[in-house]
C-alpha cells in the first residue's frame, strides 16, 4: 500500500446573494450557517486499517443511523395514513408516492390526491433499500436481488435490471445510468440498453450513493463519512471532502449542488461538484437524517427524528434560511418532495404511517 498523499485546500467561492420573500407558516427560528472557507482534500490509498487517512473519522466506521425518537407530544401537521409497517424510504412523481416498507418485496403506489386510499402494490424480486426519482421514473434499488428497478407509476409496472454487486444508488447522467455497488466499493456505468460499458473503483471504502448535479457526479461513501468527485471522462475517482461526522442521506438542489445530512454532529452540508467545493454547512441540531429538495419553493426539508420534526430551509442565499418548522410521526427517518404539488411526504419507520403535508 502506498502512503496517503498529503492534504491540499481549496477555497470556497461566495454562494448566490438571493435571498428569499416568503414567510412560512409556523414559527421560524434562526441557526447561523458556519462560512466555510477551506475543506480537507484527500487522494490516496483506502486502507481502512492504514490509521493514516486523514477523511477517516474512526478507526472502525460505522454508518451514521437515525437517532431514535421519542413519543410525539405534538399532533403530526397535515395528514397521516397507514402504511401497513415501518417505511424504510420514499419517493414522489407526478402526485404520485412510493413507498417501501421494511420486509417486503415491493412498492406501494399512493395517490396523493386522496393518499388514504388503498395503494397499488408493485412487486418486486427483492426488498427495497432505497427509492429515487430519476427523470420522472421511480427507480428503487434491491440490495439482496442485486438489481434495481425503474418503476412506471403510470402503469404501475417495474423494469428490472440487474448489476454486477449490491445496489445503494441510482443516477442518470444523459443517457447513462450510475449504480453505486456498496460491496464492490465501486459504480458501475451502464449505457442507454443498460448494459454495464465499465466500472469505476478506487480509494472508497463504500459507495452508498451516487449523484450527479451541477455537470458533476458525487459518490457518497458513508463509512469514511465523505464525498469522492467521479470523473467519467477518465474513469477515476477523484478528490474526496469530508462530510460531517456521520454523513447519512443525500438529494441535490437546482443550483448544481449535493446537500448531506450529518447525523452525528447535526448539519446540513452543500457541496458543489465542479470541482468538488464545500459551500454550506448549516447547523441543525435534533437528529438531522432525511433530506429532499422542493424546487418550486426552494427549500431543503431535512427530518429530525430527535424532535419528531421537519424543518424546511430556503437555500437560495448566502446561508440557508428557516422558513418551515412542523411536528412529524415518530421516527421520519424517510422525506420526500412531489415537484408537481411540493406536497412533503414523511414516512414513520415506527409503524406511525404517512404523513403528507402541504406548506
């Protein structure tokens, strides 16, 4: 094994001076955003038991959970409907919602035009790990099966496709499909048949995610609690920042940003992709784990499963503004934004149901 490279900085640029007029509708409170204005860079070797990577933040990681949640004391804001078990993750297109709930080979679709009607039940060759919309589709990966699915809401059918290691993530980049492979500490890209053209490893010790924003791509590797840029052009994995202490979930923002939720220490992070630049960090204490991005409002709704709370920040500015503050269900470990109606979706991973607000 070679030793690490020494770390280098690299300097934010100021963010967008926007800043926005709506007042939300329930009480607001202020948390300064923290200017960044350098980050840690690391290339190297990915020993786990090397001791000397500057990114890794213990010398056995784990992966950031949600932190648990007590009893509500609060009425959940908007509606709730049964789920029929603990949801593991959601996704919303076109007023339409799934849902995956914890051991169960398939998707749930729900109309959220009357979200308490029964669902229809899309079954699939494996239990759900996550769901995300990609380009109007929604596209749920199945660890297990080693294989995702893209599912057509419409029809309510699923194409399935299978990958070379256990999916945790699913992007497009044009006409090409990123998967991120957890057990191969890798992403595979496949090209518009999906048929696998390559795959792209080295220096992670997982890859749980991987997004593209901003002519950037980003994999988010959970154990070293960091985000790597990946260059497609020439099939490497470049610079990595650290991303919190406990980096947990990820979404991208119409600025071409990737936004993560730091578990353990409480934040929400901005991080540009080209080049890979650390831009917000937005303290957000409570258990701070889901987070989805509403386009029409611009807001970032992150869950705090602490408080059994949703807050939801206008990031148009310098720094993140709090426009939103609701009581959830107990344990929101899941969020969701429908682009259609910004209705916001929280889904209990304590069998409390699904909660759909409409700010």
């Amino acid at each position: 094994m070679t030793a690490p490279s020494a770390l280098r900085t690299s300097s934010s640029r100021s963010s967008s001076s926007r800043t926005s007029r709506r007042r939300g509708p329930v009480r607001t409170r202020s948390l300064a955003a923290l200017a960044i204005t350098s980050a840690l860079v690391l290339t190297g070797c990915s020993d786990t038991g090397a001791g000397g990577d500057q990114l890794q933040v213990v010398e056995n990681p784990e992966r950031a959970s949600a932190a648990p949640s007590p009893a509500t004391t609060e009425d959940p804001a908007g509606r709730v409907v049964p789920a029929g078990g603990d949801v593991t993750d959601l996704a919303a297109t076109d007023g339409t919602l799934a849902a995956a709930l914890a051991g169960e080979d398939a998707v749930h679709l729900h109309d959220l035009d009357d979200p308490g009607a029964a669902p229809r039940t899309v079954r699939l060759p494996g239990e759900a790990g996550s769901l995300r919309t990609v380009d109007g589709t929604i596209v749920a990966t199945m660890p297990d099966a080693k294989a995702f699915a893209r599912i057509d809401v419409a029809t309510g059918t699923a194409e399935v496709v299978e990958v070379d290691g256990v999916p945790t993530g699913v992007a497009a980049d044009g006409d090409r499909t990123l998967v991120a492979l957890r057990d191969a500490k890798a992403v595979q890209v496949l090209d518009a048949d999906d048929s696998p053209v390559r795959t792209v490893r080295d220096d992670l010790y997982s890859a749980d995610d991987v997004l593209v924003a901003g002519g950037g791509a980003v994999v988010l590797d959970q154990l070293r609690t960091a985000v790597f840029s990946l260059d497609l052009a020439d099939h490497t994995i470049g610079e990595g920042l650290r991303a919190g202490q406990g980096a947990a979930d990820a979404t991208t923002d119409e600025y071409g940003r990737v936004l993560v939720t730091d578990a353990r220490n409480g934040a929400l992070l901005a991080f540009d992709t080209d080049p890979l630049l650390l831009r917000q960090r937005q303290p957000v204490p409570g258990g701070a784990y889901g987070v989805a991005y509403d386009a029409k409002r611009h807001v970032a709704w992150v869950t705090l499963t602490e408080r059994n709370e949703v807050v939801g920040y206008d990031v148009r500015g310098g720094q993140p503004e709090e426009k939103f503050r609701l009581p959830t269900v107990r344990q929101p470990d899941s969020v969701t934004v429908d682009e259609q109606t910004s209705q916001v979706v929280i889904g209990s991973a304590a069998e409390e149901g699904i909660q759909v607000i409409t700010p």
